[in-house]
C-alpha cells in the first residue's frame, strides 16, 4: 500500500493508497504539502482553477497564506470561508451556513473543496460535500494529528447533535486526496501534539505488535519533534486504519476494531463536557490503558500487558490515568451510564473493544457491567488517593 | 423485474425489484397497503417493534389512523412526527427538527423510519434517514402518485437552498422498502392526481413506445379513476425508473433521461415561484411538450411527434401549453436565464432530453440557445392571442 514518491512540483512524499473500488484515493504524506498544495490538487480540476476551502480562524491565522501561495503556485485561485475554532462548529447552524456558502460560490459536482483544518473542520466540510448536490469531491488537507493518524482517513463525516451526542448527524463520504503535512505538526502546541499521540499509540495496542514495540523505542523521539519519526507515525497509522476501512467501509464490523479505548473515552468525554478538560485523544488513551486492564482481569490478556500499556503512553508524556484528569468526575455508575448513549449501541447492550494480548485486540458485548465498575472504581480511588 | 404476490397478510400486490445490489429494494404496489403496512414491515424490524413515521398534516388528517392500525395488526407500534404540508417543509429548519426527535426517539442503525406522504416527506424523511448516525433504513410510503411513480424509487433524498434552488442539498439513500397503495390515490383532488400524470407521461415519451401507445388508449380511463388502470400505470413507471436507476444510480449518465422535459419545467417553476400556480408533474408535462417541440424544429424527430404528445396530455385534461398557465410569466430570455440555473448544468452548459421519436431520447448539450428561446416565445405568444 506504500510507496515513495518524488515528482516534478510535488516535493518528497510517502503514500498510503486506500483502495476502496470508485472510490480509492490516496493519502500523501511527508514535508511541506501545504507549500506544494496546488500541484497535487491540479490534476483533480477540470478547467475551473480554483477551489473553495473550509477552515477556522487559528489555522487560517497561522497557515492561509502557505496554502493560497501553495495553490496559487499552480495557477489555482481559492475562495475561503473562515468558521469559528472549536467543537462547538459542528452543528446544524455552522453546517447549513457551509453549504449555503458553497452554494453561493456556485459549487458544481466536478469542483472541488478542500478542509484545511483539524478534526473539526475535517468532519464539518467533508460532510457539506457529502450533501452538497448530493456529493461533490473534497480534499482533506490536515492540520492536526488527531486529523491525519484518524479522522481524515475513512470517510466518517458529520457534525454533532446538541441533545443527543457527538457524530450522531453525518456521512460516509470518501475524500478524494488526503494531503497530511508533517512540517505543519511543529506549529501545534505540546498538548495537542500529544493528544493525537492518544490515537497513534491505539493502533499499535489494537493490531501491531512491532509497532507498539517502534513506539516504545521512537515514541519519545517523537513527542519531541523528530520529523522522519513523526512521518513513518502517521503513515503507519493511516495504513493501519485504511486496512480497516477497507474491510469494512461503513462500519458493521470490523471497523469497530478502531473503538479500541473509545468506549471509556465517550463517557469521559462526556463527564468532562467535551471541553478542554480533556482533549479527544487524551481520553483515548486512557480508554485504552483501562481497556487493557479490563482485559487482564477477565483473564483475557497477561497481567504484564496493561503496565507495559500504561509505560509506553507516559514515556510520551501523556495523560494515563482518571487522576490526570483535572476536577470533578461522576461515580463510576454514572460514568458507566454514559457509555450506554454511545451511537455505537445496538439494542440497548454495551460493547467494547477487548485484547488477547499487545496487537490482538477484538469486539464484544459481553462484558459484565460489574467488572467495568470496578476498573473505573478503582481509577477513581486512585485519584481519590492522590 | 415484477412478479404477483398474494400472501398470507400481505393482501394482492405488484412486486418491481430494484436490483442495487445490497442496496436492493422491492417496490409493492396494490390496493390496501397502508392497511396492511404491519404485515409489510415486520420482517425488516428487529427485536423492537417500532417504526417512526415522518408525516404531514394533511396526510395525517386522512390516513394515520389507517396505519396506525394497520401496523398494530401486525403488533408494531408507532411514533409519529407530524411536520407542515408543502415544499417550503424541505428546508434546513424542518431537516434538524425531524433529525433531532429521531434522535430523541432513539432510532439507532437496525430501526426503521417510515416516510408517510407525498414527495416532500419522502425526500426529507429520507435525507434524515441517510444522516441519522451516518444511515439507518427508511420505508417509503408515498401517498400522492407522483410521490409513487417518481421521488419514492431510486433513493434521492434532499431539501432545498432557500437561495439557490430546489434539492441542492441531499443524499443518494435507497429506501428498504417502498409500498405504494393504489387505493390512497382516491383521496387525492383530480388536480394532484393528473400533475403526477406529467411524470407517467413522461416515461412513454422518454423510453417506452407501447406504454406511450397504452396511455393513448387508457390514460383517460386512468385519470377517471380505474384501479387496474392506475396500478398497471404506477407499475410501468416504477419499472422503467428502477431499470434507468440500476443502470445510473449515481446519476452520471443515463439517469439524466428521466429529465425528460424538466430543464423547461425547472424555469417555469421558478418562473411561478413554486407556488400552486404550477405544480411539478403540470411542468413536466408542459416542459415535455416543449422538448418535443424543440426536437422537431431541430431536425431530430418528426413534425408529427409532438402533437402527438400534447394529444396524449390533453386527453387525460392535463395542463399542455405555456397558455395553461395562471397568472404573469416573464419573457422568454428570462426563462432561458432560468434553465442556467439548474442544478444538473456542467461547466455552465445547457443540458437538455430531445427526442428522435416517441419513446427514444437523449441527453444532449449541443442545443442552440437560439432555438430554445423561439420555442419559448412561440408558447408565450400564443398565451398573448388567448
């Protein structure tokens, strides 16, 4: 699925090609794609030069021009439209105003948009083009690591309902290109670097052994800024979660392998009000350190398992535990009650992603609640203790 | 593509398979099948028995009690959620309302929405159905015949952009099931039924000579009322709109045909405002008689094809000619505007359906904006000297 390219105009990139029949595309990855962005989006167009991108206003501050001069260096002019930061964008509101711009720009189904931005804006603008006459083709150009290890890649689009819960309103809508800039990385803050750590480190605890045992060794390296392991990172990430997609594109099975920590994560989340109490990846990586150890006491997995999961996410300097995160949280009941409003539910039964040992990781529903109790019991104790 | 079924519960009905695959669907037409509807949906429901029915309220006021008993009587019980009747209902504010109480109601992926009304609710139940949790299955249950024979097969779904035009914004969502009940045709006002003709109409002109040549002979007695006649009619249209649905579902080519007379009707619609002074199926059918007329005066068919077709519109007492029309039209330069419009125009270019004969169409964009334009004003002088 990897190769290596070096073309005229293009720069140096790796490849992770996701071949999902008519609607396969590419993910490329290396330095500098934002600089370089008009000559992988060139070959997309039809005769229109131009493309319309979605973005939000701290990105746009920091990387807009790169990308107007990264398109206009093909000849591309861009229309853009600047929405607000944060979670709070996807919703109806931010949503209808997207595609009522898009509309207004006179957005046909061969034009193309791009969402230049994180996770945020990924799923907000991918799913304006997923209804927008229909479906017309976009390109996700993400800034953050959250955005290019996991939502960028696969197709999930959506926005969130107020009442009912995060991504309970969307679509499945491939992107056309993937362009995951590693130098734009270095502009994040260390926390949302290591937030998007929380999805990296999953997919070697869900399916890759040796690349568990690579992050033990490069994870720190990492953390600190080290390009060449940031790059081999992500396009390791996104090979593993194109392989899943690919065997199950709209998720009735395997995909769910993904969820691996996001079970406890959703009812942290929650708990936590979806502020910045705790970023998304930070609960996925305590989800997956408590998974582990859901797992060991259901005999499951070895009892080495969980520490040698909670080692290699503290190596990394990220949040591991309940008592990482800052304030109040509820009773382990009322945290237990929130993983059942996950969309994931079918009929009512709760069900989490469990391992056989590091890399061996699979879906059920049967789980005592009694057992998930005393997991999260005793993370509150712990805190309680400190 | 059809068969005849006479099972235990299910009553007689006509069965036209759409075969997309796993995303194939029967389309059951026949008298009485909204007291049957129990009987119809129980084996697409899971352990839960109950469906959600999107609505409005003339339809309410007629028929709910109907289904509602016919779904008890196959033990299912119903929620329902009652929006305003109209074309002004598919817009941004009904699509959030309808999304959110069925997250309210906690639809989750294996339930069932059903879409009980005209083609308003069919689109926008089924937009909601396609971006609740990323799709979950819907039932059509169209209640006018235009609803039957046109926007309840073949999965488009959608709203309108206030500003920019009319199903802008949608999904392509096939339905799970589709159950048209010739007997609900009764309770429509002559004026509705024969606007739905215009679709009927139009699948002889656009494909199919000997249903052409039927509808001479039967489409009065159709429009009187005749069961048999209505059924055979709703039957011969759905199968030529599943067989041009499989070959395009996407709309990439061939399903463009079944725009046979609407990029006319599209600019008489906006012309008029949406509003009552036009319904949909009275421009289809005026906008056919227009395309035939234009394809004569181009050479492409013979000078007798088209008043062929208006005798065929007349006979059944269904608006013909831009005379027809209440009230103001604008000049013929501006109707042309209108045309440009649309959402289906590539790169700016006109798109119409001509005709070589009744029954053999084509897509074509190489229409002199010239010849448009004096078919346009020959029907707006004729509405002068009237």
């Amino acid at each position: 699925m990897t190769r290596t390219d070096l073309q005229s105009g293009l720069g140096a990139f790796q490849t992770v090609h996701v071949p999902l029949g008519d609607r396969a595309y590419d993910v490329r990855i290396g330095e500098g794609l934002v600089d370089r962005a008009g000559a992988h989006i060139a070959p997309l167009l039809g005769k229109k030069k131009r493309v319309c991108v979605i973005t939000e206003v701290n990105v746009a501050d920091q990387h807009l021009d790169s990308l107007r001069a990264g398109l206009a260096a093909a000849g591309i002019e861009m229309e853009v439209l600047i929405l607000p930061a944060g979670e709070s964008t996807k919703c109806w509101a931010e949503l209808s105003k997207t595609v009522e711009w898009l509309l207004a720009q006179k957005v046909e189904r061969n034009d193309i948009v791009v969402a230049f931005g994180g996770g945020v804006i990924g799923d907000l603008a991918g799913f304006a083009a997923a209804i927008l006459r229909r479906g017309v083709r976009f390109v996700q150009m993400p800034t953050s690591l959250l955005a290019q290890v996991d939502s960028s890649v696969g197709g999930k689009t959506g926005i969130n309902s107020r009442e009912a819960g995060k991504n309970l309103i969307g679509a499945f809508h491939q992107p056309s290109l993937v362009l995951a800039d590693i130098s734009i990385l270095a502009s994040l803050t260390p926390r949302d670097f290591l937030s998007g750590c929380g999805e990296v480190v999953k997919y070697g605890m869900l399916g890759d052994e040796a690349f568990f045992e690579w992050l033990e060794e490069n994870g720190p390296l990492m953390a600190q800024g080290d390009v060449a392991a940031r790059t081999y990172a992500v396009k390791r990430s996104v090979e593993m979660k194109a392989e899943i997609v690919v065997r199950d594109e709209t998720e009735q099975g395997d995909r769910a392998l993904l969820n691996l920590g996001h079970t406890f994560c959703h009812a942290l989340e929650a708990a936590t009000g979806y502020s910045d109490r705790l970023l998304h990846g930070e609960g996925v990586a305590i989800g997956c350190a408590l998974a582990f150890e859901l797992s060991a006491r259901l005999g499951l997995c070895s009892q080495e398992a969980p520490s040698r999961v909670r080692s290699q996410i503290k190596a990394m300097g990220m949040k591991c535990d309940l008592k990482d995160i800052a304030g109040d949280l509820p009773s382990a009941e009322a945290l237990v009650d929130l993983m059942a409003q996950d969309k994931k539910v079918l009929d009512g039964q709760l069900r989490f992603v469990l391992a056989r040992s590091i890399g061996d990781s699979f879906v059920t529903s049967d789980v005592p609640r009694e057992a998930v109790l005393r997991v999260i019991q005793d993370g509150l104790d712990a805190r309680a203790a400190t």
